[in-house]
C-alpha cells in the first residue's frame, strides 16, 4: 500500500516547489511617504511581482515577523526606526540576514552610502529612482525573472 503512495506523494511534493519557483516575486517596499508606497507598489505589480508595504520600520520589523519577501526596498528616513535601523535588525536576524535590501533614499552622499554598505545593504538608489535600473537591480539580486501576466 506504501509504494503506491510514495509515487503521487512525490509528485505532490515536485509541483508544490515548482509552484514555489513560478510564484511571483514578493517585494516588501518601506516608506514612510504613502505616494512612494503606492507609486512603487504600481510599478512592481505592472511587473508581475506581489507587494507589501510597510509605513515605517517599526511595521516593516512586524510585518517581517509574518511573511518573508524575497527583497526589500528601504528608505532611510522615517519615523519610529529609519531604514539604516531596520537593515542592522535585519543583517542580525539569523532567518532574515540573506534577505537582499535595497536602499532608496534621497540621502544620495557618500557618508550614507558608505553606512549602508557596512551594515550590508546590496543596493544604493538615489530619489528619483530609474524605474528600469530599480527593475533590473531586483531581478539580478533576486535570480529570477518576474512573472509577465501580459503574455
């Protein structure tokens, strides 16, 4: 009875991580601004991927306590806990500490650059951001391609 399970139960197994790989990308935007949430938000839904969005760091760190992105996307500036605090609290969560982050700011010097890079941020985007840079930057530090649901 066992060996006729085992077949379908690995089958089941086969198409639950290959629905994992086909799923969209999730992407976790944290902005205090709600017009860059939702202009963002707009901009990565155009482009197949999921959103989530976080007001501040304090939600971000909550909400991450729940669901897992696959990226982040930082401001530094922000009430309650600025983004360099919430990419430390990330870099030393053990599950969390792999998770790529990209910084946007409008704090384009060097001083903040550099603070961002030795916490470990992967990426540094100025405000206004380049759509189609912002774009390529999640698909190459993420791996994967996003999904087009207008094919």
């Amino acid at each position: 009875m066992l060996t006729q399970l085992t077949p379908r139960l690995l089958k089941q197994s086969a198409t639950a991580a290959e629905i994992e790989a086909d799923r969209p990308t999730l992407v976790m935007v944290v902005d205090d601004s709600v017009t860059v949430r939702k202009v963002t938000s707009r901009l990565l839904e155009r482009n197949g991927m999921n959103v989530l969005t976080a007001k501040d760091g304090v939600d971000a760190i909550s909400q991450l306590q729940e669901r897992k992105p696959d990226i982040m996307l930082l401001d530094i500036e922000m009430p309650r806990m600025d983004g360099f605090e919430v990419a430390t609290l990330v870099r030393h969560d053990e599950g969390l500490k792999d998770l790529p982050i990209i910084m946007i700011t409008s704090r384009t010097g060097e001083k903040h650059r550099e603070r961002a890079m030795n916490i470990g941020v992967n990426e540094y985007l100025g405000k206004p951001y380049q759509e189609s840079l912002l774009l390529e930057t999640i698909q190459q530090l993420v791996g994967r391609h996003p999904v087009n649901r207008n094919e």
